[in-house]
C-alpha cells in the first residue's frame, strides 16, 4: 500500500515537474528574456547658469525631484548685478538731468536770440531810413548854402558900391549863419546814427554768433542722448544678468543629479543639475545575439524593474540597432590577426513604454525583459 502511495506521489510530482518544464521551454522558445536592462533616455540634459558668475545662496532641489518648466531650481547672489544696475541706474539720471536742463538752456537762448535779431534788424532798418532822411535834408542845405554864398559875394559887392542897402546883406549873412547851424546839427545826428548803427551790427552778429552756440547745444543733447540709450541697453543687459542669477528649469522634467553644494563659486556654463523629461524614459536593452531571432521592431515586451518587483511594464520594440555594442566600444577588439575569444554579442534594443507606472523610473534602474517572438 505504502509502495503505491509512494509510485502515485512520484508520478505526481513528475507530472507537475514536466508541466512546469513545458511552459518555461514553451516560454523560453516564444519569449527572448534579459537581464542586460536598463532605463535610458536621450535627452539627460546638464542645467547651467547663463552669462553669470557668483555664489549659490539657493539650492531648491535634490536628486529624484520633479520640476514644472520655468520653476527655479538654484538662485545665485546677484549683489554684484545689483550694484551695477544701480549705479547705471544713477548715470542714466544724472545725464537726463543735464539733458532737460540743457534744453532749457536752448529753448531761452533761441527766444533771446529771435528777440534780439529782430529789435536789431528793425532798429538797423530805422537808422537806415533816419540816414537817408538826413543825407537829403544835408544836400537840399548844402543847396542852399551854395546859392546864400552867391548871393552874399555878390549883395557884397554891390553894398560897397553903393548899389544895394546893407540890411539884405546882414539877412543873407544871417540865413547863411543858420543853414551851417542846421547843416552842423544834422552832422552830428548822422554821426550818432553810424555810432549806433556800429553798435546794432555788433548786436545782431552776437546775436548770430549766439545761434552757433545753439548749435554746439544741439550736438551736447544728441551725444548725451546717445549716452543714455547705451545706458539704458547696458540697463536691459544687468537686468537679464539679474534674471539669470536664477537657474530655472528648461522643461519638465526629474532631477537626474545634483553637481553643485550650498555656497560654492560656479562659473556660467558650469553644471549645476542634471536632469531629463518626465515621460522621455525608454529601456534599453542589450539582447545576446542567440536571442535575437524572431525579435522583430513592434514587438511587445514585458518589463520588470528590480526596484519595483511589485510593478510591470509592457512595451514594444522601437528600433534593433543594426550594429553590437561591441562596435561602439572606446577600444574595439582587434581580430585582424585572427587570434580571438569568442564571446555572444549584444545587439542594442530600445523598447518604447506604453503601460506603467513611467513616473517611477529613474534613468540607470536595472531589471528584466521578456520580447515576445514573431
């Protein structure tokens, strides 16, 4: 009895052991499985400060943590910026204020001058017409006088012969007298005329003068104004300076590795943070060549991750590269003297991820793949 439970129980137990070894051949034959997994991405970016150099006060993120596109990630000090932009700030106001005050300046020397070329011009007409009022009043007397001349050499004559009274003489001496007053009074008018007439033009050529000045005050504003609009680029310049002090993340994305400590120098260019987008992850695989038939691009695959033994992935087959990995060593084998070890190589396989917790990988992760065969 004993002998038949015994027989029954092997049969048994060989049953369940074929059974179990038809399905891992069965598995093995319609399933090429690896261990040689790892999770990958293509686009690991280093993060790094632009333009600027500096001391970090802020480091808003450790390794592993998610960040939204635009969230800042590490904050330099920007006192040095700071200072600069203030003192920019400074010069751009002094030069305004000599600016405005030069305009000032232009605006009454341009009123003083219109207003004083024109009392100029007005007043050198007047003198103009006075002049040729008293060059004729001057010719119409030395008329006269020529003519009294006359009569008196002639009323001289005659008085000593007898001929004519001495009364029309002393009238005609008398006349003569008074035109040389006038002719003497209008003399010296025309004098005081050319004097002032002088002085006038002198006037109007200061006043002319004066209009070179406006000139040069013009020249003053527009360099000034040049002054001031590199001033205000160089502004704009500090201010993104300023902006840069603050390392903000270029995507969303997960912080692959952190470079850089609390208080430490970096310079522009310098990595702070690695990191790469949130759902850019893929599994890279490299499948043993004897595996590699009926692996097909489309295929699905099903993944298992050795830190989430609880978790499956599915996923297809994106592209079998065409080359081993061998070939892309830092120092390939040499087998032209034909002396070599024969080893199995891998074939490179990227499987894109279709279903899964993506969030939970992180680029370097190890595990396991099953590429369902066509």
């Amino acid at each position: 009895m004993k002998n038949k439970i015994g027989i029954v129980v092997i049969i048994i137990l060989i049953a369940l052991f074929s059974i179990v070894a038809y399905r891992w051949v069965y598995h093995r034959m319609h399933y090429a499985i690896t261990d040689a997994v790892f999770v990958e991405t293509d686009n690991l970016s280093n993060v790094s400060f632009k333009r600027v150099a500096g001391k970090l006060i802020k480091l808003n993120k450790k390794e592993g943590d998610k960040v939204k596109k635009g969230e800042i990630l590490a904050e330099m000090d920007p006192t040095d910026y700071i200072v600069q932009l203030n003192k920019i700030k400074d010069e751009i106001k002094s030069l305004t204020l000599k600016t405005r005050a030069l305009r000032a300046k232009e605006k009454r020397i341009k009123k003083e001058v219109s207003i004083n070329i024109n009392i100029s011009k007005n007043l050198l007409d007047e003198i103009q017409v006075n002049q040729k009022i008293l060059h004729y009043k001057l010719q119409e007397i030395d008329t006269n006088i020529k003519q009294l001349e006359k009569d008196q050499k002639r009323f001289e004559n005659l008085t000593q012969k007898g001929l004519a009274p001495k009364r029309k003489l002393e009238v005609i001496n008398t006349k003569l007298k008074t035109l040389n007053l006038k002719k003497q009074s209008l003399l010296s008018k025309l004098k005081q005329l050319k004097i002032k007439h002088k002085i006038l033009k002198q006037k109007l050529s200061l006043a002319i003068a004066k209009k070179l000045q406006i000139t040069e005050i013009d020249n003053q504003i527009k360099s000034l104004k040049e002054k001031i609009k590199a001033l205000n680029d160089a502004k704009k310049d500090i201010q993104n300076l300023i902006s840069y002090t603050k390392l903000r993340a270029p995507f969303d994305g997960v912080i692959a590795k952190k470079f850089k400590s609390l208080g430490e120098v970096v310079s522009s260019g310098i990595p702070v943070y690695s990191m790469y987008p949130t759902n850019d992850v893929y599994i890279y695989v490299l499948l043993e060549e004897t595996k590699l038939q009926g692996v097909k691009k489309g295929n699905r695959a099903i993944i298992h991750i050795d830190a989430y033994p609880d978790e499956t992935f599915e996923g297809v087959v994106d592209t079998i590269n065409p080359a081993t990995a061998s070939k892309f060593a830092l120092v390939p084998r040499d087998i032209t003297a034909g002396e070599f070890t024969k080893v199995v190589q891998r074939i490179p396989i990227k499987i894109r991820i279709t279903r899964g917790k993506i969030e939970l990988l992180k680029v370097g992760m190890g595990g396991e793949v099953e590429i369902e065969k066509k």
